[in-house]
C-alpha cells in the first residue's frame, strides 16, 4: 500500500512556550521600528491616493514594448509612473501622480504640462483612446475609504472572535493582526514601494489569511482546555501549538508557493499585491505561532468551558 510522504515530525514537541520571550521581544522590536519608519517616512502613496492622470494607448505598429516604454516615460522627471499591459498585446494603460505647482504655475497647468510631455514621447505611433485625471478629492475619498475598510475588518473579526470565543483569544486575535499589518507596511515604508488600492485588498486579504490561521491555534487550545483541565496553561498553550504546527507549516508553504508564482510572473500592477501577500502570510504565520498564544498566556484565560462543550454538544445533537 502506498504511503504518503511525511513533511512534518508528528512526534515531536517543540518547546514553544519556554522560548517565547524571546520570539516576543523581537517582534515588539520589529513592530517598533515599523512604527516608527511609518512615523518619521510614511508610506509612498501610489496614483490612487495622491491623484495623477491615466492614459490608454493602442499601438499601431505592433504588441507594446513595455520596457521600452518605461525607459521613455522614466526620463521625464514625472515622479511614479505605471504601465500595465492590457488583453490586448496592443493595448497599455499608463498611469502617472499629480504634479506639483512650478513657479507661480495651477496644479492644473502642471498635470497639463505633464499630458503634453507624455504624448509628445509616445510619439505618432500610439493613439491615445482614453484619457482621466484623479484629483486630489476623489484620492482622498479613496484613501478614507481604504482607512475604513481595513478598520471596519479588524472591529468586525474583533466581534466574531469575541462571540465565537472569549473577549481574550479576540484582544490577542487583534493584537496579532495589528501586528501583521503594522509590519508589512513597515516594510513597504522602508522600500519605498508604491502604496495603492490593490495593496489595500492585499492588507483585507492578509487580515482573513492571519486571522485564520490564529483561529485554528486558538481552537485547540480551546479544546485542550477541556480535555486537560489541571495541565499548566503554558504546557496547554504549547501543546495546541505543536498539534496544530503541521498544518500551519504546510498551509503557508502551499499558499506561498502560489503568491510567489503571481509575483515572478505576473504583471507590473499586481506585484505590489503580490509582494504584500508574500510579506504577510510569513509575517502572519509567526504572529499565530509566537505572538497570540503568548499574548493569549499573558493576559490570562478561563479554565472552565465545561458549559460551552455541553452546549456545543447539545447543538450536535440538534442538528443530528
């Protein structure tokens, strides 16, 4: 009979717990420095929150050249500049931020200057068949508007926590996610990346992802306190996360694997997603393993869900 690989040592217990200060430290000190870099340089704010223009072109000569396009569009002193390939070969969308004032010159008469700048380097051979401006009104409504969906996903995994569990596991749920989000745009403050819409999906999408992933450490650990009721928490604690680890290892590893391939392989708009995505699930399978639980054994938990298995057994039952 064929026998599946085994990635993980089943058998083995790593001691988790007995090292978490340690772990703790370092990601206080990683949160810190992220604070502390969006503090002091803040985040490089893509088209979609500063303003700016958008063009799309078709070329008639041929597929686009998008390379050869970004050397053109570069050298003109415009500031961030994005070009993404459309279906067609043909067919590119370019898109720059707003200018800012020059001698006594409207914000107008510079985006102005700037359209003219990048028709005259696109040269005869491309047709402009659309053009928009985002201005500094619609980019702050959009920014508010990523502000409150990333605050409207944190209070609502908040409340789902709390109902599903005990207000402790959802104050250390959200400590870990803040943690996981507070990093990952220290990283894209100290690389300088362009910050966008999409790279706000990618923080929606990391807060599902980490979230997730503590839940299911948080759910052992909830059943071991009902199987082992006079075992130490911080043993409890340990054991949850060893039975759980495989999973959380393999899951990682699979998921990452498939962001890594959109990465390399993807387009020019989509790799700050991707880069975000990548960034996060590593730092959001360390805030489930050696952030939640240990915040979780700090602030401390009830030993007693004799209730709470009674009434998960008689909804068993029910539904039987």
């Amino acid at each position: 009979m064929f026998k599946g690989v085994d990635f993980w040592p089943h058998d083995k217990v790593f001691p988790i717990m007995k090292v978490r200060r340690s772990f703790v430290i370092a990601s206080i000190v990683v949160f810190t420095l992220a604070v502390a870099l969006l503090a002091t340089r803040g985040l490089n704010f893509g088209i979609d929150f500063k303003g700016g223009s958008l063009f799309e072109i078709q070329s008639k000569s041929g597929a686009v050249d998008i390379g050869e396009l970004r050397n053109k569009l570069n050298g003109l002193g415009l500031g961030s500049v994005q070009i993404q390939q459309l279906d067609e070969p043909t067919d590119a969308l370019i898109r720059f931020e707003e200018q800012k004032a020059k001698d006594g010159e409207s914000s107008e008469k510079a985006q102005q200057n700037a359209a003219e700048k990048v028709q005259e380097a696109l040269g005869g051979d491309v047709e402009i068949r659309r053009t928009e401006v985002v201005g500094p009104a619609v980019s702050g409504e959009l920014a508010w508007a990523g502000i409150t969906a990333v605050l409207f996903a944190i209070l609502g995994i908040l409340l789902y926590i709390w109902f599903r569990f005990e207000w402790q596991f959802a104050i250390a749920s959200i400590v870990a996610l803040v943690h996981d989000i507070t990093i990952t745009l220290g990283v894209f403050s100290i690389l300088g990346l362009d910050f966008g819409l999409s790279e706000v999906a990618a923080l929606l999408t990391l807060a599902g992802y980490s979230i997730n992933d503590t839940v299911v450490v948080f759910d052992r650990i909830r059943e071991n306190l009902r199987r082992y009721k006079k075992m130490a928490l911080d043993q409890l604690m340990n054991l949850s996360i060893n039975e759980t680890l495989s999973r959380t290892v393999l899951t990682s590893g699979t998921t990452l694997l498939a962001v890594l391939s959109i990465y390399v392989f993807g387009t020019e708009v989509i790799k700050g997603f991707a880069f975000a995505m990548l960034f996060g699930i590593l730092i959001g399978t360390w805030s489930s393993i050696f952030v939640a639980s240990p915040f979780l054994l700090w602030i401390g938990v009830k030993r007693d869900w004799s209730g709470i298995a009674k009434s998960d057994k008689a909804t068993a039952a029910t539904r039987s």
